[in-house]
C-alpha cells in the first residue's frame, strides 16, 4: 500500500537555517540516516484506497481557505517516548484550523494516527530534526541544546504538499492561490513567482531558495 504525507515544505531562510543545524547534528553526533528533510508535517504517514477522494479533499480545503497561514520557527522540542529531536512551530490560527480541518475531512478513509486526530488546540506543530535515536545519543543531544540559541523566524508557508511515497502528487501554492501539478511544483519558475509576490508583501518573507 502506498503511504502518504500532508506536509508543508519549508523555503528560503528558514529550511537553510535548518538543514544547516541537522548537518552540525550529524557531524557532531554522528546520525546518519537518522536526520530528516525540513518541513512541517500536517498529517502521516498514512494509507487510503481511495487516493482521489483524498486529492479531492485536500484541494477543496485549501481551494476554500481566505487567508495565507504563518507560523513562527522558535526554540527545540522532545518527544521522550519516540526520542525525536524537533524545532517547535507556532501556527496562527489559520494554520492551526488548516491542518485540523484536512485531518477531520480525511479521517473517515485513511488510517491516521491518534496525534493527527488531536484538536486543532492539542496538535504540536514541529520540524522533526532527528528521529528513532538511540536513548544515550537523545540524551547527549537535549544536554547539547540546552545552550544553542533559538530559531527565530516568522514565515509563510508557501506551500501545502501531499505526497505519496515520499513524491509529490500535489502541492497547493497559497500565495499564487492554485494547485501544483509534481511538475510546476518543483518548477524554479513557479517558485520565483511566488518570490516576486511576496517581495511586493515587503515582509520579509521573500528569501530566496
């Protein structure tokens, strides 16, 4: 069965700032393919039969949004149980009901887990760093950041992406307002028009890849 993933990727300053801290992990902790590619998970992995209605749903939901979510990047976050190391992420309220609004619609088809039915106020929003660690390298690590200094950053995401087997199917562009084909989502020229956008936003949200 195929597994899917809601996620948002993130661009420009923010994903640099992120890969470069998985990559001092790395050296420094030596993880390997422990470390993950920086987005922001909305929901998954999961399975469906029933891959159009999913693609329906998730098109229809961001088709139906009124505002372009944000979210702030801030400091470092644990999950003791799974030892996974995360930058947390704070969702505005648009964000927030986004990702609570695709989980509810989806839920009847595909096999989500608990946490991705958790409220749109009891969902943890994060960028998961590094995972399935062994416990004495997860304890070296939360020592190890105990004196690194917060990510501090405001954002759009720029795009929500449902994947199937770790490919893009189809990726919502919130500031052209449209959905991507796997094609124009990994265009450069759509990607710089999104950029010419946000430079007129003139909030600093526009740096480039």
């Amino acid at each position: 069965m195929a597994h899917y993933l809601i996620d948002i990727r993130l661009m420009g300053s923010v994903k640099h700032q992120i890969r470069s801290l998985s990559n001092h992990l790395n050296e420094k902790f030596n993880l390997g393919d422990k470390l993950v590619v920086p987005h922001i998970t909305l929901a998954g992995p999961f399975g469906t039969q029933d891959e159009a209605k999913l693609v329906e749903d998730f098109t229809r939901i961001c088709t139906g949004l009124h505002a372009i979510p944000k979210y702030e990047v801030g400091g470092y976050g644990f999950f003791d149980e799974t030892r996974v190391v995360y930058v947390t992420i704070t969702p505005d309220e648009t964000l927030r009901q986004f990702r609570y609004q695709v989980a509810r619609a989806i839920t009847p088809y595909c096999s989500l887990r608990d946490y991705d039915q958790d409220s749109a106020d009891e969902f943890k929003f994060h960028s998961t760093l590094a995972m399935k660690l062994d416990w004495l390298t997860f304890q070296r690590i939360k020592w190890y950041f105990r004196g690194q200094e917060s990510v501090i950053y405001r954002h759009h995401p720029l795009r929500a992406t449902l994947l199937r087997n770790s490919r893009i199917l189809c990726e919502y562009d919130f500031v052209q307002g449209r959905m991507l084909s796997r094609a124009q989502a990994m265009s450069k020229a759509t990607r710089m028009r999104d950029f010419d956008i946000l430079k007129v936003w003139d909030d600093g949200s526009w740096e480039e890849e």
